[in-house]
C-alpha cells in the first residue's frame, strides 16, 4: 500500500475462514475478501475499506496457512515438483455509501522438485507457518520457482494494480492517493 502512495491502518476483521463444504477455491477467497472489507467497513463507515484474501489450491484442494510444522512440511512436499494455483481476491467497500467490487486473480506457479533438507531447513525458519501453502514467494521460496504464469503480487498476496482499479472504479477520487482507510488481512 506504501508502494502505491496509499495511506492506511491495518485491521483485523476476525473471521472464520473455514472454506465451506463444496466450496470452489475461487468462490472462497472471494467470499473471504468481501466479508473482511464489509466487517472492517462496519467500524469505519467513512473509509474506503480493502479486504484482501489469498490461497493456494493444488488440483482444486485448498491449501490454507498450516497449523505446525508438520503441515508445512507436507504441504510443501505436496507442491514440489508440480504446478498449484494461488488465488488473491480484493474487495474495496465503503459502508456509508453501500457501495462496492471486488475482483480475484490467479497465478500459476511450478516449483522445482524440492528435497527434504530444503523443505525442513525451510520449515524451520518459521516463515511457512502464516503463509498460505507454507511458503511466501517473497522469501526463500522464490529460489524454487521453475516457471510461473501471471502477476507475481498475486502470489505476494496484494496486487497493487488490482487495488488501484478497483479504488477508482468505486469511485474513490484518486489522484494517486486514496482517502484513509483500513486496510484488512
């Protein structure tokens, strides 16, 4: 958001982010996007609130932030060597004025076959723990990217040219700045 001369708080919004049963990985992160901004959004009628959401999906199985590193560990053994898709949807929200979009985007990546000291080595640094699918491409990870289709700040988790469409498309008077607001995780 700083990159993008935004200002902004950050905000929590609570949520279960438990996928529904059946659920698309499509359909959750946009779901999880939109209830994080219209959450946050009731607190900060005002603002213009963006609540953003990412996830990781191997052949349509979601992949969300591990619970130790036991999980980490299988979730990257389980994209070693093969392609998954990361889903980042963004909702912008403004309550007052009940108005709002959103929009999801896709990247596809392939990871190199990784070997298990990598992958422990990996687990044991503590990054993987908070990231969807243990991994941020940001880190370490990116030394495993064989090949990728896409935005890269997909993956990141806040594609920053999403954000400023989506600003202007709910009418956020931008002149290369948005009116303060929270922004969701």
């Amino acid at each position: 958001m700083e990159e993008l001369g935004l200002s902004f708080d950050v905000v929590s919004a609570n949520i279960d982010e438990t996928p529904r049963r059946g659920e698309q990985p499509r359909n959750l992160v946009r779901r999880l996007a939109v209830t994080k901004a219209v959450r946050v959004g009731q607190g900060y009628p005002a603002a213009m609130v963006i609540g953003a959401d990412t996830i990781v999906a191997v052949d349509d199985e979601i992949l969300g932030k591990p619970h130790g590193v036991t999980q980490a560990r299988a979730m990257l053994q389980r994209l070693s060597g093969r392609e998954h898709v990361v889903y980042t949807a963004v909702a912008v929200w403004r309550e007052d004025a009940n108005q709002g979009t959103v929009a999801v985007d896709v990247a596809r990546i392939v990871f190199r076959s990784l070997s298990l000291g990598e992958i422990d080595r990996y687990v044991a640094s503590g990054e993987p723990l908070d990231k969807a699918g243990a991994y941020a491409i940001q880190g370490v990870a990116r030394h495993w990217v064989q090949s990728y289709q896409g935005n890269l700040q997909t993956v990141i988790g806040l594609p920053g040219d999403r954000v400023m469409r989506l600003l202007r498309t709910t009418g956020a008077g931008l002149d290369n700045r948005a009116k303060r607001g929270p922004e969701t995780s």
